[in-house]
C-alpha cells in the first residue's frame, strides 16, 4: 500500500538535487542490496532539525552503516559529535570509511552494539535522537529518551507509517509495535508530537 495519492511519490522524490558524494554512493550501495535507509527527502529533514535546534549531540538508536548520520553531520556545529549505533563490525566500518571520505571522521562515535543496550548507557542530555531500530522494540524507547533528550530537543523516529502496515487489521510484531509506540508517544504529555507523512513517515516529538 503506498503513503501517497499515486504519482504524488514519485513528484516527492524527483524534487530533491543529487545527494552529494559519499551519500550518492551510499544510497546506490542501498539499492543493490536492498538495504534499509531513510532516503535523501528524510535526510533534509533531519538536516534541517539539526540546525533548527544547534544540535551539538547527537544519538542514533540503529545507524546501519552510517548514512542518515552523515546527512546531519554535513550541518552540525563544528564542536557538535553524532553517536552512532549497530550489531555489525562492517556496517561500522563502512560507516567510519564513508565519513572519513566526507572529511567528517571527527564528528562519528560508532558504537558496536545493540541500540538499546549502549543507549541506557549514556547520561545526557542529547539535542536530537532518531530511532530506527527493529520496530517490536519501538516502545521501550520512550522512556529512555525522555530521561536523556534536553528540554526543547528532538526525537525523530522513522517508519512510523510502516507502508501503510499500520491499517492492517491483523498486525504482525513489527507493525504492532509501530502502533504502540505510536499511541504512546502521541499521549506522553512530556512530548509534543506530529507524524510528517514523507516516504515511509517519521514522527517528530518536541521534549517539553
């Protein structure tokens, strides 16, 4: 099921420039094999995040291998530093390869290891975390963050409308927990939350 009117998608996607070097190649590594990114019309966004709230600090709960990091380390301040996340010594060593190559090795910290894990590990407070783990796991991250994003910082968490999985009317785990994550977030009275109906959805909530 697709997020648009048909032929909206496809205007979307056409409007943006080439993505600069090493994120084109990283988006044509992704293509070939068929692995999961956020895409260059979420990165903007994120972008945009990042310099809407000078974001100095920066935690990814899941990074593959470091693309939408690498969006938002092109704009962060020179002192600012993006922690990265993932189970996978070779999506760490791309990652480290791709930023090297942007110049940027000096604002990536990969942590090998599972999300979660390494997340409930850190003090804070963090400007902006985005959220891209497996999505059965999308619940247990609200209140991790809550305790570790600053007052006025920014949780993006993608995949919120799951390709329209989210009107299923017999769930799969994954979808189910989009779904929680959803409802809760939306009723945390510590966020102020939208949904941004771009590629697959992200929501965006505000700490208050």
């Amino acid at each position: 099921m697709g997020i648009f009117q048909p032929g909206i998608g496809e205007y979307v996607k056409e409007l943006p420039q080439k993505s600069p070097s090493p994120l084109d190649e990283m988006e044509q590594y992704a293509a070939e094999h068929g692995f999961p990114i956020i895409g260059p019309l979420v990165g903007r966004v994120l972008q945009q995040l990042v310099v809407l709230t000078g974001a100095k600090r920066v935690f990814e709960l899941g990074s593959g291998y470091g693309y939408s990091a690498l969006w938002m380390a092109r704009v962060i301040s020179a002192d600012g530093k993006i922690t990265c996340t993932d189970t996978d010594p070779e999506n760490e060593r791309r990652a480290k390869e791709y930023f090297k190559r942007a110049g940027l090795e000096s604002k990536l910290d990969f942590r090998c290891g599972e999300a979660i894990a390494e997340f409930e590990k850190e003090v804070g407070p963090y400007d902006l975390v985005l959220n891209d783990i497996d999505k059965e796991h999308y619940p247990a991250t609200i209140k991790l963050v809550k305790e570790r994003l600053r007052p006025g910082g920014v949780f993006v968490t993608d995949n919120i409308l799951w390709s329209g999985r989210v009107l299923d009317s017999s769930p799969d785990a994954a979808t189910a927990g989009i779904l929680k994550f959803t409802h809760e977030l939306y009723n945390d009275p510590g966020f102020m939350t939208s949904i941004i109906p771009l590629r697959d959805g992200i929501s965006v909530a505000i700490k208050k």
